[in-house]
C-alpha cells in the first residue's frame, strides 16, 4: 500500500487511490518545498496477522502491511514509523472489526417489520416497513417523495401513485407473502465496544508530526549552511 500526496511546507503524506481525505499542514515559513512520499513495506499484513487480525477482518480503508518509511527527495532522510505506532493500526483494526460484528449482529436481531402493504388487482405491489422505508414487487414509481415519511404517510402517497393501475388496496394485517423481512438499523454507539486506539488519520498525523521533528534535527542549522 502507498500513501502519497503534498504537505507544506515540509514532508507529504497522502490518500490510497480509494476516496479518502487527504492528511495535509498549514502552509509555513520555509521557502523550500519538500517532496516526499509515505511507502508501506510487504511486511505489514503479516505484523497485524501476528496480532490475529485476519486480512478479510481489517475494516479501515487504511491497510497495515510492513513498516512505514518516509522519505525526502531534497535531504537524504528516511523515517520508519515506531513499532507503536504499527501495534496500533493493528489494534484499530481488529477494534473496527469487533464493532462491525456486533453492529451486523444487532441489526440481525432487529429487523424492520413490515406495517403495511399496497395491492394492485389483489396482488403485491409495494410494501413498507416500520421505520417508513419501501420496497416495491416489479417496478418502482417515479417522483415520490425524497423526504423521510410516516410508515401511514409513504402507503397513502405509494397508493395514490399506483392509481390507474388497477384497483388499489392497502393492507395494514393479513398481509398476503411480503418481499420478506430485511436487517434493521446498526447498532447504536452505546452498545459498541470502545475505541482505545486512535483512528488511522491521526496515527498517521502522529507519525508525520515525529518525522518532522526527526528530520528538523537532521538538517543543518543556518549559521552551518552560511559557513
């Protein structure tokens, strides 16, 4: 895995190809700019596999697979990131896996139920759940409302939509076989597992920040470079 991208005005960590934010600086003082790059070796997935994280487990977008080194195309410089660090991009993952089990889970043992249906000519044509979210048998309708309905409120306007197709009935029991039951909401923050480790961009922060600091003490002072 690659992390690149642009940081004034000293060192640069980036984004993976996937969409995700960008770890930038403020603009500072130097008048040089830096080019760097953060490389990940082909080490990494086996460090967090020794932690027992198993690849397919690792939710972030952010994979762990070997050391990270930073390196500057102006001053010879490399910078692994600390043993630390790596342990707790590998903690942060099995923690987001953790949570997304019992997030899926919960949302196994609470599925939406179905509070009403909409009958063209005696047969299914849409249903909607308690939570107001719909599905339809064949074919949706254009144009209904994008906004968040009652459960009452999204039958009614399905139903009217659905005039000129046939005889219209809405059901509120004795429902005829539904599209079946789909897995409700995740589960709420208080139920999940805390976090103890940070989240990868501020690890990462983290590890640019030493960086900087390690290289700052590297480069030779001004009264050195005058001389």
């Amino acid at each position: 895995m690659e992390i690149s991208g642009t940081r004034a005005p000293a060192l640069a960590v980036a984004v993976p190809p996937s969409p995700a934010p960008q770890v930038a600086a403020d603009s500072g003082t130097r008048q040089e700019e830096v080019s760097a790059k953060v490389t990940i070796s082909s080490q990494a997935l086996q460090k967090a596999g020794e932690e027992g994280v198993p690849t397919d487990e690792m939710a972030s977008p952010y994979r762990l697979t070997g050391p990270a080194t930073l390196v500057s195309s102006l001053h010879p410089f490399v910078y692994q990131m600390p043993e630390a660090l790596i342990k707790e991009m590998a903690v942060r993952a099995k923690e987001e896996a953790a949570r997304n089990e019992v997030s899926s889970q919960y949302a196994r043992e609470h599925q939406y139920q179905t509070v009403g249906q909409v009958l063209v000519n005696g047969k299914l044509f849409a249903e909607v759940n308690d939570a107001g979210g719909y599905g339809f048998a064949k074919n949706s309708i254009p144009g209904l409302s994008q906004a968040s309905l009652k459960p009452q409120e999204r039958l009614e306007e399905i139903a009217q939509a659905a005039k000129g197709q046939g005889n219209v009935e809405i059901k509120y029991s004795d429902f005829v076989p539904g599209l079946g039951g789909s897995e409700g909401p995740g589960a709420p923050e208080s139920v999940l597992p805390a976090f103890t480790a940070r989240n990868i961009h501020e690890i990462f922060a983290a590890a640019i920040e030493a960086a900087e600091r390690q290289r700052a003490s590297t480069l030779p002072t001004s009264e050195s470079a005058g001389s």
